[in-house]
C-alpha cells in the first residue's frame, strides 16, 4: 500500500509540473501578444508584416519557455524545447478553432515548424549554459 501512495503523490507532482508548464507558455505567449496588440494599435500595421511579427512573437515565447523549462529540469533541454514550442502551436490553434478563423495553409505550417525549432533550440541553450 505504500507503494501506491508514492506512485500517486509522484504522479500528482508530475501532472503539477505539466500544468504549471502549460500556464508559462500560455502566460509569455499572452503577455507578448498583448504587447504586440498594443504596438499595432498604436502603429500603423499593414497586413504583410503582421504575419512575420506574429511569427515573432510565437518564436520568443517558445524560446523562452524552453529556456526557463531547460533551466530549471537542467536535463532533456531538445525534448522540454520541443514540447514548449508544441504547447505553444496548441494554444494557439485551440484559440484559433475557437474564434472560429482556423485554416491550416503554409503559413500555419511555416509558424508551427519555426515555434517548434524555436524552443528546440532555447532547449538545447538552456541545457548547456551553466
């Protein structure tokens, strides 16, 4: 019975650490898009450069998250990068399904590629900086 309420109380632990996980990359991701909303209120935007900012912006906060996720598990930086990079694409396509404008063209694929790279490579970063 003991060995049960350890592998319980290690899986409560770890699904704590999934979900703390899953609130910083929505946390960065939201912070830097509300920056960015600001900015292009305030700046006249046309629509051929919102796709490279908004590129941008998934792109730091996967480096980020990765970063501070490779950081902080000081192991495994390729694989936490990846999954930062992914849970971002995911939140962003969740919202997009939801808003209802969910469309999978080049430009989705180009972001996702680019997000996931993004995070592989702060992963890897975080890993390896002492």
């Amino acid at each position: 019975m003991y060995n049960f309420l350890s592998a319980n109380r290690d899986t409560f632990k770890n699904l704590f650490k999934i979900i703390l996980f899953i609130l910083l990359c929505f946390s960065t991701l939201t912070l830097f898009m509300c920056i960015t909303a600001f900015v292009i209120y305030h700046i006249n935007f046309t629509y051929d450069t919102l796709y490279p900012v908004t590129t941008i912006i998934l792109c730091l906060s996967a480096f980020i998250d990765g970063f501070i996720i490779s950081k902080i598990v000081k192991e495994n930086g390729l694989i936490l990068g990846v999954l930062a990079g992914a849970v971002i694409c995911i939140i962003v396509i969740i919202t997009s399904v939801y808003m209802g404008n969910f469309q999978i063209t080049e430009n989705l694929l180009t972001k996702i590629i680019a997000t996931i790279l993004s995070g592989a490579l702060a992963g890897i970063i975080g890993v390896n900086l002492n």
